[in-house]
C-alpha cells in the first residue's frame, strides 16, 4: 500500500513534465516578445516609464530602457526554440523578480505610475488593485520560469539536439 | 539515497553545458547595445530640432497667461487628449480667467505629448498650441482643444486639418499659425519640454501647481479649495 502510494503518482508526470516544461516555455516565451515588442514602438515614453520609478540614475535610465525590449525579445527568442533553455530560464526568473522588486518598490513610495511592463509612458493612477495585479501576474510567470529553469528538460528544444 | 542523489545531479549538469550561460550572457550584451543604438536613432528626443517659441515664458517655459505683476502662478502641465485634463478645464477655467483678469494669478500651461502610443495626436496639438500661444490666443486655444476632445486616444481624431480648423474657432486669423501647425514648427519644443517634465519628476496629466509646489487634482477642480490655495501663496 505504501509503496502504490509513492509509486503511482509519479508515474505520469515523469512522462509529463517535459511537456509542461515545453508549454511553460512558450508561454513564456509570448510573453517576453509581446512585452519587448510592446515597448519598441516608443522610445520616449520607454524612458519615461522607467525614470517614473525613480530607482536608476539618470545616466542609466536610456540604456535600461532601450536594452530591455530587445533583452526580452532575445529572451523569447531563446526559448522559443529552446537554446540555451535552463540560462535563458535563469535569466526570466532574474528579470522577473526585479520588475516585482521595482513594482513592490513603487507601491510602498505610493508612486502614482503604471508599470510600462507592456508600452506606455508609466503614467496612470495606480491603486493597490493594479499593483497587486501586476505582482500577481509577475508571480505566475516566474512559476513558469522555475519550472523551465529546474524541472526536466522539455522536448522540442535545440537543446535537445545539439547535446548529442 | 546519496548515490542516487549524485547521480542526479550530474545528469542536470550535463543538461546546462557551460557554453548556454555564455550564449544568454551575450544574447544580453548584444540586446542592449542594439537596443541603445536602434532607439536612440528613433527617439523623437534625440532627434528633435528644437524652437524656441517666443511664447515660452513662464517658470517652467509653458504659455503664460496674465499680468506680470501678478503674485501667484498657477501652472498646469497637460496633455489635449487626456480626459481627466478636459475635465479639470471644465471645473476650474472659470476660476482661472477670473483670477487672471483680476491679477491675482497668471496661468501657465506646459503642454506635455505623454499620451501617444506610437501617433502623434499629443504631439501635433501640444505643438499647436503653441503656435496659437505665438499668435496670441493661448487661452482661447486651450478652450476649444478641450471642449472638442475625442472621447477616445489616438484615434486619428486631431488631424492638422482640424488643429486648424481649431484655430479659426479661436478667432486666429494670420495665416502663419496654418503653416506654423501643418509643419509641426514645435514638435520638436514640445519633445524636448515633454522630456523636462518627466526629468522634473511630473509622471502623469493633469499636473497642477501653485508658485511651483504640486497641489492635488481635486483641491485644483474646487473653485472655493483653488481660491484658497491662491490667496494662501500671494501672502
């Protein structure tokens, strides 16, 4: 009885989770590029929305950005295909937990600013409601991203190829 | 079980080769120096030829309305397609122009392009009204943007054509402002002071202040809170 219980149920997932580690990657993946290709259509309202947090000096404000819409679409890039998965991986979960780390930031200062996670100038009423939407949404895509980071290899990845 | 355990381990190792940190780490480097140099080359900031309109001469280089010898400015930084401004224009403008002819308050207006989303309808009537500030009409300008607002952005709505049609409604009548508006003269003033703005720490439209310190929305829309404020700052 005991040994059914820790057997069975890891049966499936063993066949499973490589897929899930596949449509976590994608999911991702779409992500990242609507994001980046959100932020690519205004320069001037991208730096805007980061100088709204006021975190980053002036001097970095530009480059952060300008270089974050193609970091993300460099990202989904790398995992759309699945090349480099488990880093490109790593990388999302970095990435992710400093725009919460940035969004926590806000709402604690009370800032009045919308993330710009997807375009826009970082200008809007924000509310306890919107960042915690935003905190939430944040949370569930970094779920993703560990799973791709940590969990089994996925299966329709260059990775897959290039190791033998 | 430790052998197990290692065993693990080793299989996860030989999953993430060395070589695929280095490719993230240069997918990265690269990204941001692309990143940089595309979007500066398309940054309207970067590239904006800059005019200075003879206009700009309030305190933070908006339209000013009103006597010199008045005590109080009353600045708001705005954009002509956002609604909570239209409505603030609304409540407060009788205020305004009423405190202006009696010299207790000059009106200042910084117009922002914060609201364009890929468009240029921010832009194009920020820009154009400054061109009516130019010939004069500033006020008269402001009023009928906002009273003819489109109730939705970026829909095409703020044609040059209808900047200035608006014009004529604001009684400008030399033909200068028509090629003022239809070259997009300011563009490049109203880029540049939109970047000063968020520089200065303005995040969002309408931004109100009075002698330079920020009051809220609400106390700026009450006639009776707005009076107030005013008689507060010229003691």
């Amino acid at each position: 009885m005991r040994a059914s219980d820790t057997l069975t149920p890891p049966r499936l997932p063993a066949r499973w989770w490589p897929w899930c580690s596949t449509v976590a990657r994608f999911v991702l993946a779409g992500v990242w590029a609507w994001a980046g290709i959100a932020k690519l259509g205004d320069p001037d309202a991208a730096v805007r929305a980061v100088r709204a947090y006021e975190i980053l000096p002036e001097s970095l404000v530009k480059p952060f950005a300008w270089g974050l819409p193609f970091v993300e679409l460099g990202l989904a890039v790398l995992l759309l295909v699945g090349l480099a998965t488990r880093p490109a991986a790593w990388a999302s979960v970095a990435l992710l937990l400093m725009f919460m780390a940035g969004t926590v930031s806000a709402w604690w200062r009370n800032l009045q600013i919308d993330c710009g996670c997807f375009g826009g100038g970082g200008q809007a009423s924000a509310d306890a409601a919107r960042y915690l939407r935003d905190l939430g949404r944040d949370g569930l895509l970094l779920a993703l991203a560990v799973l791709v980071a940590v969990g089994s290899a996925s299966r329709l990845a260059v990775d897959n190829v290039t190791r033998t | 079980m430790p052998p197990q355990r290692s065993r693990a381990r080793s299989t996860h190792r030989s999953r993430t080769p060395a070589w695929t940190w280095w490719v993230v780490a240069a997918v990265v480097v690269v990204a941001v120096v692309v990143g940089v140099l595309v979007q500066q080359s398309r940054s309207g900031t970067e590239q904006a030829t800059v005019r200075r309109p003879t206009s700009a001469v309030g305190p933070n280089k908006g339209s000013l309305v009103g006597q010199a010898s008045a005590p109080v400015t009353i600045t708001e930084y705005g954009d002509f397609q956002c609604p909570v401004c239209a409505r603030l224009h609304e409540a407060w403008s009788p205020t305004i122009d009423q405190l202006v002819q009696q010299g207790r308050a000059r009106f200042e207006f910084v117009a922002l392009a914060f609201l364009d989303q890929g468009t240029t309808e921010s832009l194009r009537s920020a820009a154009a009204s400054v061109c009516a500030a130019d010939a004069g009409k500033f006020l008269e300008y402001e009023n009928v943007l906002y009273t003819n607002q489109s109730s939705t952005e970026n829909s095409g709505f703020l044609t040059n054509q209808r900047l200035v049609t608006f014009g004529a409604d604001a009684g400008i009548t030399d033909p200068a402002f028509a090629t003022c508006v239809d070259t997009g003269r300011f563009d490049g003033w109203v880029q540049q002071q939109t970047d000063a703005a968020s520089r200065r720490g303005v995040t969002g439209t309408p931004t109100v202040l009075i002698n330079g310190r920020q009051i809220s929305n609400s106390a700026a829309a009450d006639p009776a809170q707005l009076t107030a404020l005013v008689d507060q700052a010229s003691k």
